[in-house]
C-alpha cells in the first residue's frame, strides 16, 4: 500500500465517519519511525513497544485537539517523546538504584537484549546519552539519529533554536567526555 500524506491522513481524521481509517493510515505510517525514536530513548525493545502503543492511544484520545498547525509527524514526535521521558522516570522512581546507578547497566542491558544489533561502541554510546539530562538527550536524538533542524525540534520541544543549539553542543561535549573517560 502507497504511503499517505498528512492532508489525507488529516481529512480523514477530522470526518467521524473515516476517523478509524485515518488512524489506521497514521499508525501504518508512522509506527515504524516513531518506534525508533522512542527505542532510542527508552533502549529496550518491549519497552519501546508499550511506549509506542501509550503514544497512540493518547494521540487517539486527542485527535480533536490536532488542528493541524503542525505537521502530523511533529506532533506525533512530542507524544511519544513526552511519553518515553515519562517512562524513563517512572522507570527511575520505582528503580531501588539512585538515578546515576541505574544508567549504568544500560550497555549490559542492551547487549543482553536479543533485539539489540548494535556493537560495544553503539552500546557505549547509548549508555552516554541514558546519562544526559532529558532535554539534552532529547536534542541530541532528534539532531543526531533523526537528522531534524532545529526549527523542527524547537517546534517539538517547545524550546529555542538558540537553547537548543547550546543543549546539543553541551551534549555532545558530554558524550566525547564519556568516551575518553572509557578508553
């Protein structure tokens, strides 16, 4: 099936009596994409896919507060990044580690994780972003992984090109730390 654009996934969102439909064309479309987004925040595949299922069960919920100022993926994107974030630290309060100890086992965790791909390095480095603070891991996702502009992300976060560049800066600063503390 030809991928939809967001106007036709829009129109039909809008109708109550294509509504269903609508939301099945934006789950098909952007399931995939947005999986990955969350997976790189909360690391952990099953984990990723209750987030994804929570995104759209509150995207649902909320389709008539979408007016389209934004486009569909835009909008999509602060849901499941607001809801990844959300899990992470509930993730973190119900963790009887302290919040710096629980970041610590993620490069176990994930080479553990039969759904994991990736090598030492990838491992390494998501154990650095798991240790950013949420904004700037959010940054550093969004520009690094998804390739966005910053106009994007600011429209996704709700932040400042200006505090985004910074927080991006500051991130990466963070991570090339880690790795020369790891050699």
């Amino acid at each position: 099936m030809e991928p939809c654009n967001d106007q036709q996934i829009c129109d039909l969102i809008k109708e109550s009596n294509t509504r269903r439909k609508g939301f099945e064309l934006m789950v098909r479309q952007y399931s995939e994409k947005l999986y990955w987004q969350i997976r790189r925040i909360v690391l952990i595949h099953e984990d990723a896919d209750d987030v994804l299922q929570n995104t759209f069960i509150k995207a649902w919920n909320s389709l008539d507060s979408f007016h389209g100022d934004a486009k569909l993926y835009t909008w999509l994107s602060r849901i499941a990044i607001n809801e990844a974030l959300d899990f992470m630290r509930k993730k973190k309060v119900r963790s009887t580690l302290s919040t710096d100890d629980a970041d610590l086992g993620i490069a176990n965790q994930l080479q553990a994780d039969h759904y994991f791909n990736g090598d030492e390095t990838e491992a390494q480095l998501q154990e650095a972003i798991a240790q950013l603070p949420d904004v700037q891991k959010t940054v550093f996702m969004l520009r690094y992984y998804e390739e966005m502009k910053y106009s994007e992300i600011s429209k996704i976060t709700g932040t400042t090109e200006g505090g985004l560049k910074a927080s991006y800066h500051i991130a990466v600063k963070k991570i090339e730390d880690f790795f020369k503390r790891h050699d």
